[in-house]
C-alpha cells in the first residue's frame, strides 16, 4: 500500500495548482473595460444558466439510476455511481468557470501583447486541465484505499468502483452531447442569418444568437469535452486495475501499477506547463506543442522510475513499453489527423479548391478525405494494439494487461491535453470578445494568432482522444469479458455477429440523433434571429440591443430535450441486447459499437476540421476570397461540418464507453436473468 | 444425380425466354422517328464502345489473375475463373443491349399509350433478368457436374467452382465501380452546367454531356447494377453447397439443395413475369409489385415441393422455414427502404422542409434520416439470422446450413428482381429520348408515370439487394471459416480486433476513392461542357451540334483510370492481411468489412434516394417549386446524394463479396505462407 499514496499526492498537487494558477490569473490580469466585462458577464450568465438547468435535469435521472444500482448492486455501488457523476459535474463546472474568467482578460492581455495574452489564455486552459484530472485520480485512489477496507476481494473493490467510472460517464455523455447540441445550434443560427443573410460580420454585438454562441463555446467544447476526455481516462484507468487484479490474482503492485502511471503522468504535466512560454519569434503553437513532447518525455522517464522501484521484475519492462507504445501511436494519430486537417495542407486545399464546382462538390471531397483520414487512424490503433499485446508476451506478462497499460500510457497526460485542447474555446472567444467590443486591428491581429494555434493543437488533440478512446474502451471490453466470464467469444457463431450488427448500428445512430437535434433547433433559432431583426426597431442600426437571452432561451431548451433519447438509447440498448440475446451477444455488440464509434469519430471530426479550414483558407483571399461563389459553397461546407465535428463526433467515444460500462456493470444481473 | 438437371433446365429455359422476349419485342416493336433512332444509335454506340474498353482494360487484369491462380492451385480453378468473368461480361453486354433497344421502342410505343409501353419496357427488363440469371445458374450447374466427374471428393469440387464466383464478382466490382463513376460524371457534369449554370432543362439535346448522361445509365445501372446483383447471387449459391459438403460429408442431398432452390426461383420469375401486366385503372408500380409477390408465392410453393421430393425428412422443413425467413426479410427491408425513400414520407417531406433553411441543413437532415434508414434493415438482417438459425437447430439440421439456405432463398428470385431493378432506367432512359425529341406532352407524361413506378421498385429492390447480399456473405463468411478450418474466431483476442477494425475500414476507404474519382472527373465534364457552350458558335441556340463523343470519352477515360486503385485495394488488402497477420485475424477482417459495407451501404442508397426525391417533391411546385432557394438548396442535396447512391453504395455489396471470396479462395496458401 506504500506507494500507492503517490497517486492521491498527485492529485492533490494538481488541484492546488489549478487553484493557485487560477487565483494568479484572477490578481494578476485585468478584465479590461466595461463594456468587455458586460459581454464576459453575459457569457457567463448565459453558461452558468445552463449548466445549472442541465443539472438540474440530469439530477433526476442520477437519482433513479443511483436507485436501480442500489437495489441490484448495494448502496457502494450507488454512492460510487453519484460521487463520479459529481465529481464530472463539479469539475467541468469550476474548468468552465476559469475559461470565462481567462476569456476577457486574454482580450484584455492582447493590448499589452501577444506574450502575455498567450500566458493568460494558457492558464485558464491550465485550471480547467489540472482541476479535472487532480479531481479524477484523487476520487479513484481514495474510493479505492477506501473500498479495499471494506472487501477483502480487490475485485470486488473494483467493480464498485467501476459505478464511480458508470456515473462520470453518463455524465460526461449528457454534457457532451447537451452542450454540442447548444454551441452549435446557436452557431449555425448565428450564421446562417448573420453572415448569409445580412451579411453582418462574425461575431457582430447586433447578431441576437451572438452571446449564445459564446456560450455555446464553453458549454459545448470546454465543459463537454472537459467531461469526455477525463471519463475515457477513468474508465480506462479502472479497467487496468480490474485487469490487473483479475489476472495476477489480486497481488497489489499490478493494481497499484497503473494509478501510479496515471500519477507519474500528472506529475510530468505539472512540469511540462512550467516550461510553457512564447519567447521571441516564437509562435504559440509551437510554443504548445513544445510543451505537449516535453510532457511525454518527462513521463516516460518518470514512469521507468516507478516501475523499476516497484520491482516487478521483467513484468515492468513490459508494462514500460506497452505505455510508450500507447503513448507514441497517441502521438502519430494526433499528427496525421493535423494533416488532413490542417491549412497548408493537401486534403483542405483540394477541399477548398473544389468549392469552385460548387458546394455540392466542396461536400463530397470533404466527405471523402475526411473518411481517407481514418486509414492512418485506425493502423496507428492496430499497430499500438498488437505491439502492445506482443510486448507483453515478449516479457512475460498478461497481454491484456499490456493492452490496458498501452491505453493508461495514452492517456496519462491528459491534464496537459485537456489544457491544451481548453485553450482553444478560451483564444475562441477571446478573438469574439476583442471583435464585439470594436478593439483596435492589432488587438484582433494577435487574438486571431492565438485563435489559428488553438485550432492545431485542437485538432491534434481531438485525434489523440479518440484514439486513446480506442484503447481504452477495448481495455475495457476485455475488462468486461473478464466479468463476466467469457474466455471465448466466437465471431463465426452468429449470435454474436447478430450483436456486432446491432452494435455497429448504435453509433451512427446516435450521431443521426443529435445532428437532426441540431438542425431542428437551428430552424428554431433562425426563425428567432429573424424575428428579432424584423420586429426589434433600429437593432440593424446598432441603435438598440437585441434581446441575446431568448437566444440563450432556445438553445438551451433544444439542447436540454433532444439529449435524453440518445442518452437514454445509451443506456438501454445494452440492456436490452444483453437481457434478450445474453452475455455473449452483448460481447458482440460491444465489439460492434466500438468499431463503427470510433470510424464515425474519426470521420465527423476531420472531415468537419477540413471543411472549417478550407473555408478559411478562401477567407484568408484564396480562389476568391470571400464572398465568392466558391466562398459561400465552403460556408455550406463549414456548415454540414459543424454538428460533425462538435456534436457528434466527440460524443461518440463518450457513448461506447458509457455502454461498454453499463454491460460491465450490469453483468451480473445479465448472466442471472438473460432469456438464453 | 438425377434432380440436379432441374437447375441447367430451369437455367435453359431462363435463356430461351430472354431470347424470345427479345425477338418478340424487336419485332412487335418499332422504334420510332428518324430522330429518335439517331439518339437511340449514338447511346448504343457510346455503351458499347465504353464496354469495349473496359473489356479490353479489365482482360490483362484477368488473364494475370487467372495465371496466378493457375500457378497456385492448377488450371481448374483458373478455368473456372476465366468463365466466371465472361460469363458476368457476357450477360451484362447481353442485357444492356436489350435495354437501349427497349428505350426507344418504350418512347415509341409510349405514343400509343401507357400499356403497350410499359410492356415493352417490362420486355426490356426482363431480358435482362432472365438472361443474367440463366447463365449464372446453368454455369455453376454445368461445371458442378463435370467437376464431379472429375474429383471425386465434392468439397473439391465446389473449391474449384469457387474459382467461378471469383471470376464473377471481381468482374462484377469492375462493372459496378467502373460504371458508377461513368454514369455520375456524365449526370453531373450535365446538371451542374446545363441545369445550374445556363437554365436548360434535363436531358436537352444542346447539352454537350446529354449522350453521355443516357449512356451512363445503360453502363452503370443496367450493366452494373445486373452484374452485382448476379455476383451475390452466385456467391451465395456456392457457399451453401460447400456449407452443405462440408456438413454434410459430401451427401448430394445437401449440396443439390441449393440449385434446386434457386432453380425454382428461376420457374417462379418465369411464372410472374406472364402474371405483370397493367390493367385499366391500374399503375405500373402496382403491376410491377404484383408481381414481385406473386412471384415470392410461387416460389414458395415451388420450394416446398422440390425439399419433398428430395425426402431428407425434417431437415427439409428446417430448409424451407430458413428459406422462408430469409425470403421475408428482404421484403421487409425492401419495405422499410421504400418508406424512407419514398416521396409522400416523413423523411423525404423533412428533408424537403430542412432546404428552406439552406442546403447545409438539407444535408445534414439527409445524411441523419439516411443512417436511421439503417435500424430496420439491420434489425431485420439480425432477425432473418437468427431465426433461420434457430429453425434450423429446431429442425436437426446444422444452422450455419439454415442460415446459408437464407441466404439462397432471399436471392432465389433474383431473375424478377433484376427485371425489375433493369426496368427503371430503361424508362428513365426512354423518359429522356422523349424529352430530346421534343415529343407532345401526353407522351412526356406517360414516360414520367412509367419513370415515378421504376423510382420506387428500384428502391425496393436495391434494399433487397443489400439484405440479400449481407446474408450471402455471412453464409460465404462461414464457408470461409469452413475451409481454413476454423471454428472459434475470438472476439477477445486483439489479433482478431486489429483485423475486424482494418476490415471494417475497407468499406468506407473505398467509398472515398470512388466519390473523389466522381468530384474530380465530373470536373472535367464541367470544364469541357463550358468549354463547348464557349466555343461552339450557335450551340446554345440549338443551330449546331455538340460534340456528344468528346463527353463520352472523357467520362469513359476517368472511370476506366479511376476504377483500377479500389479494385486492386479490395483484392491486396485481405491477401495482405492473411499473410501478414493470419488466417485468424483475416476471419476477423472480413467480419469488420461486412459490417461496416452493410451499413455504409444502406446509408448511401438511402440518404441518396431520399435526396433526389426530396429535390422532385419540390420540383412537382412544392415549397416554392423549380427556382426557389429551396429547390437550389434540395439540388445540391441531390448531387451529393448522386455518387453516394449511384457509385459507392451500390459498390460495397461486391466489394465485401470479392473480399471474402479472395480469402476463401487463397486459403490453402494463406494457411502455408502466413508469416505467423
């Protein structure tokens, strides 16, 4: 049990840090004029509105589920499920909370300077990575010194921690897919009346849906995603221990081993953000991604340390190269999915160049190297698994277990991605800020700077997760195989190709779901944009306000109601295949959602990345620049991408987990009550 | 033995009806004006000097294939090969023919009223159907006896037909792959200049594109549409009889099963298509579906009597009920297909609605409505499997056996559905010769009557199509696993996920390389067709005419170029995977690309139908009608709907087929060479 304090070490200097970072940005930086902090005040109403009604909603449905989980598994299990459900809730509220703040005042920074707005905008991201991950592995190591107090089984510690992982990412589902359904609603209503039909600028003070649409920003990519990338760390974080315990008979070190790795990942990113900094001619970019490798290298050096003063022997060596092997693939999807998506880049300029035939064209061709784009993806995550798995043979450990440590590995700096990736929303609105607000070109000049940086990392990040989703929902597939006591799952037998079948369909159809859910609210809210612009004298003028609360109004309503069928869907449909078509089935449909999860992912996140930048390629005076016919084909394009890119895809890697979860946990009331 | 000559005669008789109606109808049958002979002869023209080359292109392809596979496993199977690929050459050279001398005798005949054209282009389709069908089964009956003759063990045998089908589907990818293209660089590049750009109607003779547009559906969906069709058809034909050898010992009960099976299908077709026929105050796609059902009853009866002469006790009844379910299900797909496609539905009235908001949300809306078209063809496919496996094990008789007679029974009566799948552009095609020939009104109108009915039948038939090939190779999947002898393929394994995830990336890999082929010859299209408008003096006034050939070619050169990449693709990737990573991991591959096929199928045919549907409702003065933003907004939609149900969709069922086929056929070498 020595070494296992580390872990909650870890998160405990996390969250300090995050408190300490986000106090210093609150002393040391201005929020700049009065009329910044009447818009940042907005902002912030507007999302803590919403969160607070999403909680409020989603507080119901805890409850009941808490309850069912209570009765069939012991209050553990329940107080486990709502401790992860809060645990996400208050995380990805404080994270939310810092990007406003860090917001305005990077705006404010940008007139001093680009050194010092990046400084800013990076420590707001900061607060919102450190405090979620510190947050996570502190929970998990306690409920688990905890637990272990109470069972004598760690198995059995395990699986009640496993409703601690259930309950964050049913949260983390609704948080996603909510808050992607709110930004982009409020982004396409912006637009299409805006931009298209009024012809008023971006992120013009007289466009109605213009607060909503910065709300949108950090209810949909700092609080959602936020929620998504810690819930695939936690689950695949139990699900190594699981493994770990389940395989090496419960001896500790193997489910102390991946806590530790997690922590020697906290630890790396704790160092890599002291070396964060744009010096001279440097870009901020640049300046990230520094940060980003330097974090991978300290972790693998700190890792090698803690496996070695563990002394499992050769084990170690295998586990070492597993998370490196995770670790590296992590690195080669998060690369490659930045050229597909990048400016300068082959896939956006055919992109862009094809809007001259049209938009009908501009779609297909983003359509096309968007699933072109998973290829490199989808190897990187075969290659990383089957490394992995002959690494761990090759020194004599569980090749499951090395698996599951190749997808602890990928993910272990997650505190720095998430920084990384909260930075973007935060430069976001930042740029949205200095443009409503009228501030000088030069100001607008370095926010634009910082907004293009946030738009790489973001994309590189955005792979990075979802491969590292990959990883663990397959460690935690095997974790639920190992539940359940399934040894064999015969692909030839066609009960579980049945399930395969049924799986493979869940994912697209949720994305159907929610990207119908975007369009109808979208409708909504044009028709209330107009409106407003019809009715409200003088409002085209800049003489009056718009009314930006009823914006606000529709887009969290249509958010709030389309989410509960797809989450439900979520939930149930595992039930429903696992209680009529059994265990071995459910294994199937399991395997099945995961498979199609991830290529839809991969598909609606680059293609939406391509079509965003080929539209701003044009913008930036290319084939026309704007308002050209090829311009508004690729404003077409943007358009189809965005749910893509914001609501669907990042809610996928989300959905396999929570069911992947819901079958694990549920298995033993399977394996009772199934009809064959 | 002496059943089995019931399937060369039926195959016969198939032959010598296509015949008859043929002569019948090129003698009963004139073929109209002066003019619209000359369109008639410059279609038959470019057809067939595009079949020429791509005969002549895909013959060095052949004949290496066939040497290796002579080389590999002895001159049998590279004989069987060589037959299979002029056998689909052949049948679909056969039936295009009959089509384009139906088209214009359809016009004609149109001039005297809606019966008599409609017969003649029922005529046409039929020929088609039957002839197609004929050959397949009297082919595979023939070279099942004289292999038996041969070897003296029957899996033997059948191994060596599988050579056939081989031959047969990888012709088939060609035809589909190479024709979809052709058929969508000429419609679109027709449409987005002489619709969008200069306001001329569809199908206007001025149009440099408009030959080349006709031709286009004569390669692509007739020719192709036929030779994929009849691919699955055989595929799954040789599946059962292997699964029948290999299960049954060799007992000859089991392997005839199958041909008699389909052979009654054969007298089924024959006995409804006498039953079609338009009465007073009825409508072609009534007619046409009465038939379909009249057909599926005979059939059914047929069936039963056949398993009762053959006297293998219950298993026969097992056989039947299997039949009977696979049967049903592919009505039921072809159902649910039609109400998500259909113009007077939901999602084609909503995904007309969404184009007032703009052509993003009319995308978007298409796509979502397009994946939940997905649920109840998957459901149903899962349903069919599992009750025919299920029936099966009820009746004593093996259930993968159950679950590939299905399959057999789900394409028994492919004669009728290819008949009616051919007759569709057969009228679109005749709808056009009357547009280009300026006829009166009322004809106009009857061929638009007789066009709404093929829209509809052919997305019936193209959900049975999909069905029914998911079915053929799932039985061709266990055929797989039979002769590598496997019998536990683990899921748990990640050797076997690594290979379910490359497979499942397949599908949608070759979809991309199909659509950006489509983009980036359409763009030629669009160049050359402007560049006509431009330099030839009086075109736009209709004193001269265009160069149709120069359309023709371009079209003709990008498909033939572009079709090579992801036919060789489909081919190398199993092979590659097999040795690289194991017969284990290929199982597992070939699963992942059934799946993902299945689904990227049905989305494609699905969302595409339900956008050129939703661009008709509004054309028929719906929404603002013809010229409306709307209309604009519903006319992208249905470009990008064009390659997506017209090149890609239609080409995962044989890409999927090939694919399988490839690795059951390699097996022996894979089980040698395999690097582990």
């Amino acid at each position: 049990m020595d070494w296992l304090i580390i872990a909650p070490i870890a998160g405990l200097a996390s969250i300090v840090t995050a408190v300490c970072l986000f106090l210093r940005m609150m002393k040391e930086y201005e929020s700049g004029t009065e009329k910044m902090q009447e818009i940042s005040a907005a902002i912030k109403e507007g999302a803590e509105a919403y969160l607070k009604r999403q909680s409020e909603t989603l507080a119901i449905f805890v409850l009941v589920m808490a309850a069912i989980l209570g009765i069939s598994f012991g209050y553990n299990v329940a107080l486990s499920y709502i401790l992860g459900s809060l645990a996400t809730t208050l995380a990805s509220y404080f994270g939310m909370r810092a990007a406003i703040r860090a917001n305005v005042r990077t705006t404010n920074a940008a007139r001093s300077g680009l050194n010092k707005a990046f400084t800013v905008a990076f420590y707001g991201g900061s607060v919102m990575g450190l405090s979620i991950v510190g947050i996570a592995i502190l929970a998990v190591s306690v409920l688990y010194y905890v637990y272990s107090n109470v069972y004598a089984d760690p198995k059995q510690s395990l699986e009640t921690i496993l409703g601690f992982s259930f309950g964050a990412s049913a949260l983390a589902l609704f948080a996603k897919a909510g808050g992607g359904i709110y930004t982009k609603t409020a982004d396409i209503g912006a637009d299409l009346v805006g931009k298209v039909e009024l012809n008023i600028p971006e992120d013009d003070p007289r466009n109605p849906a213009v607060i909503a649409d910065n709300v949108g920003d950090n209810v949909g990519d700092v609080a959602g995603m936020g929620a998504d990338l810690v819930d695939s760390y936690i689950a695949g974080l139990i699900a190594a221990m699981l493994i770990g315990a389940e395989t090496y008979f419960g001896k500790i070190e193997y489910i102390t081993l991946p806590l530790l790795i997690k922590a020697s990942g906290v630890f790396a990113s704790l160092i890599g953000i002291l070396f964060v900094r744009v010096g001279k001619g440097s870009n901020p970019g640049a300046a990230l991604n520094r940060g980003n490798f330097f974090t991978c290298l300290v972790f693998a050096i700190l890792t090698f340390l803690i496996i070695e003063v563990l002394g499992i022997g050769t084990h170690g060596l295998g586990v070492f190269f597993s998370a490196v092997a995770g670790l590296i693939a992590g690195m080669v999807i998060g690369i490659t999915t930045d050229f597909f998506t990048s400016i300068d880049r082959t896939p956006v300029l055919r992109t862009a160049e094809s809007s001259k035939t049209g938009a009908a064209i501009n779609i297909l061709s983003g359509f096309s190297y968007g699933i072109l784009s998973i290829a490199p993806s989808i190897i990187g995550i075969v290659i990383a698994t089957l490394v992995s798995w002959n690494v761990a043979l090759m020194y004599g450990l569980d090749p499951y277990y090395g698996i599951s440590t190749a997808a602890v590995g990928m993910l272990a700096t997650a505190a720095t991605i998430i920084s990384n990736d909260a930075y973007g929303p935060i430069v976001d609105n930042a740029k949205g800020i200095a443009e409503q607000t009228g501030l000088e070109e030069d100001v607008v000049e370095i926010a634009d700077k910082l907004d293009a940086a946030g738009n790489t990392t973001k994309a590189i990040t955005k792979g990075f997760a979802i491969g590292a989703a990959a990883l663990q929902v397959l460690a935690l597939f095997h974790a639920y195989a190992m539940v359940v006591k399934i040894d064999f799952l015969n692909l030839v037998d066609p009960r579980i190709i049945g399930g395969l079948f049924l799986g493979a369909m869940m994912p697209p159809l949720l994305s159907a779901l929610l990207i119908l859910a975007v369009g109808k609210n979208a409708f909504r809210m044009v028709e209330e944009v107009r409106r407003q612009f019809r009715e409200i004298s003088g409002l085209m003028e800049g003489r009056t306000k718009p009314d930006y609360a009823k914006c606000v109004d529709i887009a969290a309503r249509g958010a709030l109601k389309a989410l509960i069928l797809p989450g439900i869907l979520a939930i149930i449909a595992p039930l429903a295949v696992g209680f009529t078509l059994g265990k071995d089935a459910l294994g199937g449909f399991l395997a099945g959602s995961i498979i199609t999860g991830i290529i839809f992912a991969l598909l609606m996140a680059n293609s939406g990345g391509m079509w965003d930048n080929a539209k701003k390629y044009i913008e930036a005076g290319n084939l026309g620049g704007k308002g050209s016919d090829a311009h508004k084909a690729a404003v077409i394009g943007d358009t189809v991408g965005d749910p893509f890119k914001d609501t669907a895809g990042p809610s996928l890697n989300t959905m396999i987990t929570v069911m992947t979860l819901v079958a694990t946990v549920f298995a033993p009331l399977i394996a009772l009550y199934a009809i064959k």
